[in-house]
C-alpha cells in the first residue's frame, strides 16, 4: 500500500524506518542523526511533520510538504509492506557498484580519466540523495594486472597479485578525493592493513557508515592473491547485505555474441546464472559468478560510459543485463 508520496528538497530524500509504530516513528535521515516524525495516520494518508537539524536549531516541528527551499526535486516515495514498515520505493537500498580499472581509465593514456571519476562520483552523489546505500568496489588493471605480470623478472603469482591490489588502493584513494571534491563523505576500506591511508575492512563499520549516508570504497579486491575485484565484490556484496552487484564496464551489457566483430550481435536483457557459467559468457570470472548464484545476488552490467547509467543502475531503473532477477520484481536476499 502506498502511504506517503512527495518530492523532497535535497538532504532530507532518505529514511528508513526503525520502528513500525502508526503513531509515533523515530526515522533515521542520512544527512542527520535520528528524528521524531509525529505520523497522523487514517487508512489513507499519512501526514508527516518533522524537525531537520539542517534547517535551524528550532524545536518546531516542519511539514516536509511544506518546505520552502526547495532547490533541486527529487522524487520521493515510501510504501508500508506486509510488516508494517516504510520502505523507499526504490528497487535497491543498499547496492555494491564495482568500477573496473578499466573503465576509471576511460580514453585516457595515462591511467585514470578525472573525467570518468568525477561523472562517477555526480551520479553517485544524486542516488544518495535519494537515500540508496551505495558501496564500491575498485578494481586495479589499469595500473596493474597480476596475472599479466607473473613470471616475469622472476615475479611469482602471489607477489604480483599484491602488487595488483595496492593499485587498487590508487584508484580507491583518488575516487575518494573526487568524491569528497564534490561533498560526498567517502570512507575508503582496505583489505589489508594500510592505516596511514584508509581504515581496514571491518564489516560493521563499513554497514554504519552506510547507515550514515556515507559511500564505502572496498580497496585491496579481497586481500588474498589469485582472486579478482568481481570477486571481492560478490564477497563484500554478501558480507554487507547489499541486494545487487551493479557492474559498470566499458560495453552496454552482455550481447549474444561480440559486437566487435558481429554487426548482428543483440543485447541480451536478462540471463540466469547458469546461462552465464555454461555459455562461458565472459562478464565476471567464475569464483564471483558462482558467489553471486549461492547467495542469490543480482548482477547487472552496463556501461559506464553512458551519462545516467550509474543513477539508472543504482536507482533500479532497467540499464544494461541482469544476471540472475526479473526486472519488474526487486530481488529478495532474506
Ligand atoms: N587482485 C588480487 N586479489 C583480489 C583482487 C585483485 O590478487 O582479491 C589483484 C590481481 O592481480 C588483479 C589486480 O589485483 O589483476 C587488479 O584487480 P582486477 O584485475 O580485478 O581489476 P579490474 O579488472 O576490475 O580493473
């Protein structure tokens, strides 16, 4: 049942509700700590007034219908579900984006585009607007690929991987500053411990801070050699309880053949995992696919490259191949 729709201005688009109660509700925004919204409720609306912290230390409580600076419209629904609770009308909550080294690169020869991070971080910027949680993967192959590099110079497999994952910590490290640039509060995570430079993985804290409002970049892939980022982030995906992996690349999804070669080749809009593993369909590596299937994780792919693509991914709009769900229905990992 829908019990509340209206657009909001910018900082107050995001609640989750912590208690179900039809007369009282504390509501938690990601731009201020906890709330009081009184709910004058009948079968058919709610009113909701409450008390931003952003606009002024007053005690009285404001009609979010009300408000008068609204500067940019976002578009703010939240319905009641079977368990009496609110929930944004978005498909996802909490979503894992991975960004590949490849993609950061963009046209660019040296090798990460400012250009491509700062577009990232702008689209990121409007999804959390909206209240979605959003969690990032880094990958590293721009700077450096371990398996490329192994067994040259006497580098063995292990050694390279690190290598591979401290470029990973690079680009995790200059998408934080641009992030921040544009006044995003950005935590950057690593799997091993650099702590002059960023926190350790710690899984709590990195879902707090998602609580917060705050994007979680995950950097060093999974800490451990011969594994890859789409790994770390199948694994973080899972670990933090986000609902999809949304995976940007350079190509708009998975095609039934390649597109480079095959003028024909059509776009596929959704497959299932197994389609994926026994088609040998190059869009992750196995270890991450198989990940995804056991614990039920949606993957999308879609191009980075396209401006609105990552809004449109995160905010659950129908972009690119999704592996693993149906479009009209979110995907339920619980
Ligand atoms: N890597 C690793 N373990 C991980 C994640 C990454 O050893 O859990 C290393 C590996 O050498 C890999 C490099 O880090 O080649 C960069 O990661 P990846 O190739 O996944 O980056 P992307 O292709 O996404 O740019």
């Amino acid at each position: 049942m829908s019990i509340f729709s209206t657009s909001l201005s910018r900082p107050i688009a995001s609640f989750s509700a912590i208690s179900s109660s039809p007369s009282l509700c504390f509501l938690k925004s990601h731009h201020q700590n906890y709330h009081n919204f009184g709910f004058q409720g009948c079968s058919q609306s709610l009113v909701i007034s409450c008390c931003f912290s952003e606009l002024g230390s007053s005690s009285e409580p404001i009609n979010i219908s009300r408000q008068p600076q609204v500067t940019s419209m976002a578009s703010f629904t939240m319905t009641l579900n079977e368990n009496g609770t609110l929930q944004s009308s978005y498909k996802w909550r909490r979503v894992l984006l991975k960004v590949s080294g490849e993609a950061l690169a963009g046209d660019q020869e040296q090798n990460i585009d400012p250009k491509v991070t700062m577009a990232i971080a702008r689209e990121v910027a409007s999804v959390t607007r909206l209240g979605i949680e959003v969690a990032i993967v880094v990958g590293g192959g721009n700077i450096f690929r371990g398996s490329s590099w192994a067994g040259s110079s006497g580098l063995d497999r292990s050694s390279a991987d690190y290598i591979g994952m401290l470029a990973t910590v690079m680009n995790a490290i200059f998408l934080q500053a641009t992030m921040e640039s544009i006044g995003i509060p950005t935590r950057v995570q690593t799997a091993f411990r650099m702590s002059e430079v960023a926190e350790p993985y710690i899984r709590r804290r990195a879902v707090r801070h998602l609580e917060k409002g705050r994007v979680v970049i995950f950097a060093a892939g999974t800490g451990n050699p011969f594994f890859t980022t789409d790994t770390a982030a199948a694994l973080r995906c899972a670990e933090i309880n986000a609902e999809v992996v949304l995976k940007a690349t350079n190509v708009d999804g998975v095609f039934d053949d390649d597109p480079r070669r095959n003028p024909n080749a059509r776009l596929l809009d959704t497959l299932t995992y197994h389609e994926v593993t026994s088609k040998e369909l190059s869009v992750m590596d196995k270890t991450a696919i198989t990940l995804c299937q056991e614990n039920n994780i949606p993957v999308v792919v879609f191009n980075l490259n396209k401006p609105g693509n990552i809004s449109k991914a995160i905010r659950g709009e129908s972009v690119g191949t999704l592996i693993g769900g149906t479009r009209d229905s979110a995907n339920s990992r619980t």
